[in-house]
C-alpha cells in the first residue's frame, strides 16, 4: 500500500511548489481518495505516526484537510479520519 507513480509525481509537484515534503506527502496520500485514517496514511506516505501528526498539524493549520473522529469496534480508541477540504483529482 505505497503510492503509485502519479501520487508520488503529484507528491513532488508539491514539494517543488513549496510544501513540506512530509505534508506533500499526506495530502499525495489522501488525494486518492475521499477520506483516510492516520494509519492509511502512514502506510501510504511511507511516514512514521510522529511524522503524520506534524504534517497533519500543518495542514489543518492551512486548512488543507478536515478531520473528524469515528468510533472504533469494541471499546478501542476513536480513529481519526481525514479528507482534503477541496478535493484533487
């Protein structure tokens, strides 16, 4: 579960244009589809869950993504989902 050619050429495209390469990364991530969670993400992105959190964080700073909590099975944690406020693709 690793980006695909195109994710990873949009990846860069985004770095080049300025953004952090970790943050270029996610959203390259989460371009694909509607929504992913943190772990997605972390699988996708090749990144650690330290290394998510920050890009997170500064993408929601931009306003790059929106996230909402969603209850887990059992008596787990909530998950984390994420979505890009304005859809790529």
């Amino acid at each position: 579960m690793e980006l695909d050619d195109d994710h990873v050429e949009f990846a860069s495209i985004l770095h080049g244009l300025g953004v952090q390469r970790n943050a270029a990364k996610v959203i390259a991530s989460i371009a694909g589809g509607n929504e992913a969670t943190t772990r997605y993400i972390e699988r996708a992105a090749g990144l650690r869950q330290p290394e998510v959190s920050i890009a997170m964080r500064t993408l929601r700073h931009e306003n790059w993504i929106r996230d909402w909590e969603v209850k887990a099975e059992g008596k787990g944690r909530p998950h984390k989902v994420y979505a890009l406020t304005i859809p790529v693709g």
